[in-house]
C-alpha cells in the first residue's frame, strides 16, 4: 500500500516529530494576576456537528526547534493548563485563556538554530471532556484517547492563521524578534512567520477532530501513531491515499458567483467528474483546469447562507455543505469619499460572521497593495504615496475548509470606490 501524507504534515512533521506527552495539571484557580491572556474567537468548519459543551486547554511542549546534542529526538513531558471554562450553544464564541505561570522546568529545553538559551512551545486546544473530571487528559502509549480534541491554534489552514506561544530563558538575536518570556508567533513553520503583540486575536477553528488532532496530546509523540501502533489511533485515517477530493475556492463577489474547482481521484486530476454547486452543474473548463461557474446576479450563493456541494466520479461520491460568510460592509473610506492624498488611507470595515481572516487590497493608478489580516482585526493601514486621483479599496472575508478531502475556500467581498481631494 502506498503512503501518502497531506501537505501540511509536511509542513509539521520537522516542528513535532517526537513531542512526548505527560507531566502535570494545574487547575483553574490561581492566585494574582494573569502572566499572559490569549484571546479571540472560536469558529466551527461548515460540516463540523459541534454537540456539548467545549473547553480549552494549553500544551506546553518541550521543545521548538531542534535541541543541541539531543541526536534529534525531542521527546520530554508537557504540561497541560486548563481552565474551568465552559463554552456551548452557539457559536462563533468569543474566548480568552488566561496563563498564570511559565512552562515549569521539565518542559524548557535547550534551543538549537542559532538560538541561545533554554526554551518551549505551547499550543492552545479546544477539547470536549470525555470523562468529566474537568481537565484535558494525555493518552498514555499503550492506551486510548478519552477526551476528543476538536481545535488546535497549530493546525490551521491558510499556515498564516497558525499560532503558537515560545517561552525563552535568555535574550535572543534581534532579528529573530524573540525576547526573554512569552512570545506570540503567528505563521508558524512557514516563511512568513513572525512574532506578534502578545493581544493579537487568535482565531481558533472548530472541527469534528479525528486521530491527528487526538495525537497531540499522545504520550508516545504527535506523529508516531502514523508509523506505530500508539495510543489506541488509527493511523490509516491519516495516511490512506486519498480517493476522490475538490479543492479551489467559490466566491461571492458583490453579486457576481464564481467557483473555480479542481477535482482529483486518487491524486490524478478529473476532467469527467460530475459537480454540482448549489443544485447548478459546474462545466469543466480545460484551459484553467478546473470545473467552473461565472454567473452575474446570482441567486446560487447568499451571504451568510449555506450551499451544497457534490462531487461524483469513478464510482466514489462527495457531499458537503459549506457557509458563506455573513454580510459585512466598507465603512470607511465611504462611497466616493473625498480623502487627503497626504495621510495614509485607513481602510475599516464591520465584522463578517464566521470568517477567521480578510484579505484586503488598495489599488489607484499604478499604486497598489494587499494584505491578510485576521479575526478580530477590522481596519487595516495603506500607503497611498504615488496613488493616482481614483482609487478603490476591496476587502474579502475568507472561510477555510480543514477537511482534507474538501480543502475549499469560501469568500464573501465588498468593494468601495473613492477619490483623493486635489
């Protein structure tokens, strides 16, 4: 049987090969003031059946990147933080973690890379309390799970909504942006990773879970029940090829659909598949490889609405339902505003629910810009040096598919035109 991983394992696996799982459990009363607070807002994927109450939990590690003189392994205890903090009924919901102390000793490990000192990492979980004692229980080598973990701050899709909290004993390189103590950093283990304000929002998203999120808090290493019998998970879930799968992206833009979907059985592209978008069959469109809807005055997708998507070749079949994000609005600059050509532009905007990201843009004459920015951020900044009388700004609210086998991304935009004041 061949082995196929998805590619964010790939992305992962140099990042937590062999994290080991054990140690203590500090309960949810403490004395003083918290060190840090991580806040933000918990989303559920379109399919995700979010039943029961919900509670977080925090992971330290003990190791970030490979140690000195370890020979590679990175095995250690964590410790798990929780929180008597129960959410449930609806979400989206709003969530802040409070932590009260550094990772205790035995998860500070030596840092390699060119780093100094000592150091871990940490990760926040969402998990649903198998047993009922209140806390986030690790899963021995030779067990099996008991509570089911159904979000983590690391596995996140786009990698830029990836977050994770380093912990460093001793002042760093300025430019790695690390300083002595806790440190945010978002983008992890890509190239755009950088340190972040302590406050910035971290979207936390909501899924059905399943053995790669229940392995993070494995005894035996996140990875390895991929390769052993560990843990009581079934690595065939992870590691089965997979058979019929869509990715690409449908959006709403203003009041114009589009859809542009790629769909491949057993890792080879279809050109035969039979796909249907909200009851409309998709043509396939040979030049952009991919099954395609353009469709102006729509009434396929509506903001906030919900819409199905199925997908039939080679005898396989695949049905899910997928959110379009709620409604939102450009409150500024408004509908041809004058602005100051000498002030930076701040482009603002009302939330869109559900979404855990925006992409933005500005563009007038030859002056340009786009950036990402994330749940809880609603304005963003541009430099409007060399723009041209005209401009236009777009904002794009984003929802990400985690099921591999659907990997869509779901956009609702909004676009204002404006001018500068002569």
């Amino acid at each position: 049987m061949s082995r196929q991983l998805p590619s964010l394992l790939f992305l992962l696996l140099s990042l937590l090969l062999t994290l080991a799982g054990c140690g203590n459990v500090v309960g949810p009363n403490h004395p003083g003031e918290p060190l840090v607070t991580i806040q933000g807002q918990m989303n559920p994927t379109a399919d995700a059946r979010i039943t029961g109450p919900v509670r977080l939990a925090f992971v330290w590690y003990p190791q970030w990147l490979a140690a000195e003189d370890t020979g590679g392994s990175q095995g250690g205890p964590v410790d798990v933080v929780t929180e008597d903090v129960v959410y449930q009924g609806s979400f989206p919901a709003n969530y802040s973690f409070h932590l009260y102390h550094p990772p205790p000793e035995s998860a500070l490990k030596p840092l390699g890379e060119g780093l100094r000192g000592k150091g871990a990492f940490g990760i926040l979980l969402a998990y649903q309390d198998g047993n009922g004692n209140a806390k986030l229980d690790t899963i021995p080598t030779n067990g099996a799970p008991v509570d089911k973990i159904i979000g983590s701050s690391l596995l996140a899709e786009p990698t830029s909504a990836a977050f994770t909290v380093i912990y460093v004993t001793t002042e760093q390189p300025a430019e790695t942006g690390l300083k002595p103590g806790f440190n945010l950093i978002q983008a992890v283990n890509s190239e755009n990773s950088a340190v972040v304000p302590l406050n910035t929002h971290m979207p936390l998203t909501l899924t059905q879970g399943g053995p790669f999120y229940d392995a993070l808090v494995c005894e035996a290493g996140w990875l390895t029940f991929m390769f052993l019998d560990v843990c009581g998970l079934d690595g065939g879930i992870i590691i089965e090829p997979t058979k019929l799968a869509v990715d690409g992206h449908v959006t709403l833009d203003g009041a114009k659909a589009r859809a542009e979907l790629e769909v491949t059985l057993e890792n080879t592209p279809l050109q035969d598949a039979t796909v249907t978008l909200a009851g409309r069959p998709l043509p396939y469109d040979a030049e952009r490889e991919a099954y395609v809807l353009e469709e102006e005055d729509t009434a396929l997708l509506v903001p906030g609405g919900s819409f199905e998507l199925v997908v039939s070749a080679g005898g396989e079949s695949l049905r899910r339902t997928f959110q379009m994000p709620g409604d939102f609005h450009i409150t500024a600059p408004t509908a041809n505003e004058q602005v100051s050509a000498n002030q930076p532009l701040e482009l603002q905007w009302t939330a869109s629910q559900g979404a855990a990201e925006y992409y933005v843009s500005f563009s007038s004459g030859s002056a340009g810009s786009s950036t990402t920015v994330f749940e809880g951020s609603l304005s963003h900044t541009f430099d409007t040096r060399y723009a041209g009388p005209e401009g236009t700004v777009q904002v794009e609210a984003r929802i990400h598919s985690l099921d591999v086998d659907a990997l869509v991304m779901v956009a609702l935009v909004r676009e204002q035109a404006f001018s500068f004041a002569p």
